[in-house]
C-alpha cells in the first residue's frame, strides 16, 4: 500500500495518480479541495483535518488554507490537565493520537481569478496507514450522508430504537464497515438535529399541517397561544377522521393521556367505535392544561370540522371542568360518567374493610337494576346493611347517579360502550409508537403511523366481511338473513341472541289497544330474572325492559324470541341500524362548507402513484448495469437540485427548519412543559396498600396463608406424610 523508507521512517502511500494532489492543481472552492484531498486520504489510509488558515483583514476573504494528516502535530499534557484529569476521574481518558506527522495539502486562493490552487503537497508519513479494513474509522472518512438522514428519519418515524436502526443499515450496506459511519456517528447526528429543532418544534409542526391542507383542502388544524405568543393549545382532524364521524359519531368516548411528548402537553384525541367494533379517531388536540377554558377551546374547535352535528353521547370520567365545558358547548349532548373509574374508587372511598364485605351489594345494586325504582330500593338496602349512609362520597355518587347508573343511562345508544376503556386501550395502542422523549412533530408523525396501521385493520375487516361467510347455528332464517346484512363482529353477537332465544318464551299479560305488555322468561331456568317486553301496536315495535337494544343497537334474545312466537321469521327493518351493517360508509359526506369530505386528494394520489411506478421502473431497469446506475444516480441529483429550486419558499422537508421560515418562531414560540391532573405515579388506593399478597402453591395453584408446596393438603395424606407421585 505504501512505499516504506526504512531509513528515514517516512511512510509514502501508493494511490492511483488521477486521484493524487499535483503542485498548481485548481479547484473552484475550498470544500472542493478539502474533498479531493479527502479521496485521496481514503484511498492512501489516513484522515485528514483543517489546520491554520489566513485571511485579508480588511475584507475578511480567505486567501490561504492548509489540511493536514490526523496525527500532525503533538499533544501538550500541561500541569493543570493533568490535575483537572486526576480530580474528576469520569472524564474520558483518550490516548495520544498525534505523533508530529509532517503530510499535508496548502491551498491558495488566487486574486486574479478567484480559484484555489494546490502550493504545498507533502504526502509523506511518519507512521503506518490504517488497512482499507479499517478506513472506515477515521474521523474524516465518517460521514451520515444525505441517503442515510432520509433513511433515519424513515426509521424515527416508525420508532425502530438506534441500535435496531444501525442493524438494518449494516444490513442494506453489505457490512458495518460499508455504512461509511459509524453507531457514535448516528447518535451524534440525531443529537445535532435535535439540538437544531430547539426552539422551532412548534413552527416545524405548523407548517406541516399547512402542507397537509395543502395537499388537501378539508384538513382542518388550529393553534392557540398566551400573551408571550407561547403556544398553549392545537387542535387537528385529517379528512379520514370527519368522514368516519359522519357514520359512527352518535357515541364519542373523550379522555386524555399523559407521558407523550418531551412538553408533557396532554394529549386529548377523540375516539368512537365503527361498524366493525374497532376503535376509531375523530379528532385530536394537545392542552397545556385541564381547565374549563382549555376543554371549552377544544370541543369549539371540534364542532367546527363536524359533518353531521354533535354527537348524542359522550363518555367521559369525572372531571369538573371536562363536564362543565360538555355543558356548555354541548349542551344537547347526553354525557355519561365512565361506570369502570367509578366502581373502582369504592375500595379507596369505602375502606378495605367496607370494600370486603359490601362492596359485592353495591355491584349488585348498580349492575343488577334495570329500572330506576329498582336502583332506589337496592341501593337504600345497601346503606342501610353497610351502615355506611353518613359517606360522603357515597352521597355524591348517589345525586350524580343519573350521569352513570345503567338503569339511568342504558336508554341512550353507546355503540356498546359502558366506560372510557375504549379510549383507554387506544391510548395503550398509540404509546407503543411515541414516548415522553418525542418532539410535537416527530409525536404527530409516529402517532400518524400508528393510525394509518389502526384504519388499514378496518380495511382487513372489509376484506373479511367481503371474501368470508359466517357459518350459521340455527335454522332461523332471520340468521341466514343477517349474516348478510351486519359486519361479521356484529353478526356474532347478533347470532348469539338468536342462539340463545330458544330458551325463552314470552308470555302475556296486558293486551289494550294501543300497546301489549309480556314478560318474557327463560323456560327450564326457574331463577331467571323476567324481563317486559312492551309491544307498542302503532309503531310495530317491541321494547325490552333489558334495554339491550337501546344501549348497543342489537336486537336482544327477549325481542327475538317475541319475534319468532309471532311468526316473524325475518328480522324487520327497525331493528337492523345501518351504523352496524357492511354498507355503513356508504355515500357521500360533506363538510359545513358544501365541499366534499375525501380520505386524500385524488390528483395528488394519482400522481404519487404514476410518479412511484415511474422511479421503480427506472431503478430495477438502472440495477442492470454498472453504467446504468451511475447514470440514473447523477440524473436524480440534478432532478432533485432542480425540484428543490421549483419549491424554494414553497415547502419544507418535514423535520428540517428552514431559514425563510424561523421568522415565524416570534408569532408562536414553544410551550412550557404542563403539569397535567393525571401526570406522574399512579397513587395506590387503601385496599392494594392493605392487601398482602398471599404465597402461590405450585402444586394445586391456589394461594393461601402457610400454604406452599411443602403443605399442600392435595399432597398428605391422612397421616400427615407427604406423597409423592410416581413418575413412570
């Protein structure tokens, strides 16, 4: 690789001469010349770095640069470091890497034309260069390039950790030391963009929903901010989000989560369920706060972008300023307390004593009673066997009880949905995606993945409900008939009541002319509760005191088995909701404006495709040859230099920040990281802080006090001794 003087110890590199520095060479810029003495380090085995330079003190041009080898120069241990160094003994202890190597590259700028020239070549080394194995780790030959950051970003975006990300790099590349950096090189440049977007996040996420309505005009965003222009509050909903709560926005779950974003902004998105039983996004918003003001600004900004007016139900927990601002904005809307937050308060308002041993007749009262009298009666037996009539907070509960007890909300339809579980799983689902360490753009870029991955499962639904046919258990036709009808995760439930109405039988009991009352009851079960059913003769429709149709838009088995005893075989179009069958996205949505609601824009989806089938054709026909790659890699820089000229001062790379666009910063500037309600450790109740979890037999399974595997009864026998089973 190199000529070796063992005389003089002078080392001198063989490298192919087009690529070796001449005395009077010219280049148009210093960058130029650093590269082409870069290139030849490379090949020759070492690293290079920018030495002294000089330049015109009157005009402050540079006239004279100087690049020297790695090891130039000597490293000066003086007094004071090395004592400094002894003190704090974490700092990184660095071996000598300069050994007064003389090789070097003088470049001279000439004033008569402007270009540099090579006056200085000295290619002689005092030690060995590195082995072309190694080239990789010197400093100068590192580099994250342009294709890499792309390729980063795509796996930022997707939350593939660091370490995972040099993995499948290494893995494209050939080889860790084919990457051209290395894992220390990434982390810095990740640190180094992050560092960069300090101060702009706010600005870099604004003019991405800028280019998003753009791109399509039904995109609806909205930023809010203090009297320092700080920004406090962001509401967003894309197109998909509006249409969808066009079919399925009668039921709207509303809860925040925490922990998401590296501002620890509340992160408040609106769920609901569709025809398929999955979980869905109307909307979502980021709240410096959880004060009546803030809650008041979203649910404004929500209605704004709604097709099809507010919703008829919304659940949420009990939060005073979420259900004042409800009141007030939507004030027709029927608002339900979450019943799962609020049974699980009992053990932490009751004690663990009163927990024990009533808390079981509290259920029962709640859960069990579907009429309001029968809520009164059990409820007041509750208080009077507990004795517990002075709680406070049994009280409250009791005078809110119409905004969570079954027997009180049950008439209203909720798609199902009894609690904020549904947005509490959802909120499970995205942070699987974003972390507390994630920057507002790069949070809406992971929790877009993560959207775009929960609507295509409504997709494989279609798919599902489209190729595949429910098998039937019965021979009712009203089962044949339905399974063509609602989406398969409905139809099972559906078919399950059906199923299960054989075993009941609706019996009689007032018959006038307006209406018929029969008690429907299970036949071979003789503690089955009975349930009314009231057939109302002008609208030829029965209600079931069960109220499972109210509640969830499915017929019940009670409705069904009053169906088939009166010869009505198929199941009559007032009971069949067109929000659970396979045609509920079926038509046309559009905004408050008149103009259509689309998922996408179509021409921007059309030429995305054509141009994808364009540059995917063009690269496997470049892969061919060595020639055709070249060729197509130096026409798609020239495009991309050219494209970027076409949309200076038009768009932005997302996660870039551009100069044209900082000035923005001084309308909203970044908000100050919130201390939200529900942030920090989850406080214990009484009854987990109470209970002593009880050791696990792992012979029979059970837990139990002096009961292990040494003391089990399963294996003693009546004497005491312990048996032992004979393995064959």
């Amino acid at each position: 690789m190199e000529n070796d003087n063992r005389t003089t110890g002078v080392h001198i590199p063989e490298v192919s001469e087009e690529n070796k520095p001449r005395i009077g060479q010219t280049f148009e810029t210093w960058k130029d010349a650093y590269d082409f003495y870069n290139i030849y380090a490379k090949e020759a085995g070492f690293s290079i770095r920018k030495d002294v330079s000089h330049k015109k003190k009157n005009t402050g041009v540079w006239t004279w640069k100087k690049f020297v080898c790695y090891k130039q120069g000597t490293k000066n241990l003086c007094h004071k470091k090395r004592k400094r160094d002894q003190i704090n003994k974490d700092v990184r202890k660095r071996g000598i890497v300069r050994c007064g190597c003389k090789a070097q590259l003088c470049i001279t700028k000439n004033k008569d034309d402007e270009r540099c020239h090579v006056t200085v070549f000295d290619e002689g080394h005092n030690h060995v260069p590195t082995t072309p194995s190694r080239i990789h780790l010197l400093r100068s030959q590192r580099k994250v390039s342009d294709v890499a950051k792309s390729l980063l970003q795509d796996f930022e975006a997707t939350n593939i950790s660091t370490s995972q990300q040099v993995r499948l790099m290494a893995k494209q590349a050939g080889g860790i030391q084919n990457m051209g950096c290395t894992e220390k090189d990434i982390r810095n440049h990740k640190r180094d963009l992050r560092e960069a977007k300090k101060g702009y996040d706010v600005m870099i996420l604004k003019e991405y929903f800028e280019m998003e309505q753009k791109k399509n005009s039904s995109f609806y965003f909205e930023f809010d901010q203090d009297e320092e222009n700080r920004m406090t509050r962001v509401f967003w909903a894309d197109p998909v989000a509006r249409r969808e709560y066009n079919f399925f926005g009668d039921a709207v779950v509303f809860d925040t989560t925490y922990n998401t974003n590296e501002f620890k902004l509340i992160f408040a998105p609106l769920t609901g369920v569709n025809h398929h039983g999955q979980t869905i996004v109307f909307g979502c918003a980021f709240l410096s706060d959880e004060t009546y003001e803030s809650f008041v600004w979203l649910f404004e900004q929500w209605l704004k972008v709604l097709p099809n007016g507010p919703p008829k139900v919304i659940i949420t927990d009990q939060d005073q300023a979420m259900t004042k601002a409800i009141a007030h904005v939507l004030p027709d809307t029927f608002h339900r307390y979450c019943i799962w937050h609020i049974m699980n308060k009992f053990p932490e308002k009751l004690g663990p004593i009163a927990a024990r041993d009533y808390y079981e007749l509290y259920q029962s009262s709640v859960y069990d009673s579907e009429t309001p009298e029968e809520f009164e009666a059990s409820w007041s037996d509750a208080l009077q066997i507990s004795n517990l009539g002075h709680n406070i907070w049994l009280q409250t509960m009791y005078e809110m009880r119409q905004k969570w007890v079954p027997a009180y909300v049950k008439h209203m339809f909720s798609a199902g949905m009894s609690s904020s579980q549904r947005a509490e799983s959802n909120h499970s689902f995205f942070k699987k995606y974003v972390d507390s360490e994630n920057s507002l753009m790069l949070f809406v870029t992971r929790f877009n993945m993560a959207l775009e991955y929960q609507r295509h499962n409504e997709l494989v639904s279609d798919h599902i409900d489209i190729n595949e046919t429910p098998e039937l258990r019965t021979t009712v036709p009203m089962e044949e008939q339905m399974r063509g009808v609602y989406t398969k995760k409905i139809f099972e439930s559906f078919q399950e009541q059906i199923h299960q109405s054989d075993a009941y039988f609706p019996k009689l009991e007032i018959d006038d002319e307006m209406q018929s009352i029969y008690v429907v009851k299970r036949v071979a079960k003789v503690d089955s509760k009975p349930r009314d059913l009231v057939y109302d003769k002008t609208s030829n429709f029965a209600k079931c005191s069960c109220k499972h149709f109210d509640f969830e838009g499915i017929p019940c088995r009670h409705i069904v088995a009053f169906l088939r005893a009166h010869g009505d075989f198929y199941l009559p179009e007032q009971y069949i909701m067109q929000r659970w069958t396979t045609k509920a996205r079926v038509g046309k949505v559009w905004d408050n404006h008149g103009a259509e609601l689309r998922g996408g824009h179509k021409s921007v989806m059309m030429e995305n495709t054509k141009l994808s089938h364009l540059c995917s054709v063009a690269i496997n026909l470049a892969l061919v040859s060595e020639d055709g790659t070249t060729y197509l890699s130096k026409t798609l820089e020239l495009t991309v230099d050219h494209l970027k000229e076409i949309n200076k001062n038009k768009s932005m790379d997302v996660g870039e920040v551009p100069e044209q666009s900082k000035q923005h910063l001084q309308v909203i500037h970044e908000p100050l990281p919130a201390k939200a309600k529900g942030s920090g450790k989850r406080i214990k109740s009484t009854k987990e802080k109470c209970q002593v979890k009880l050791r696990l037999c792992t012979s029979c399974g059970k837990r139990g006090a002096g009961h292990n595997r040494r003391k089990c009864p399963k294996l003693l026998d009546n004497n005491g001794y312990k048996f032992l089973p004979v393995v064959l």
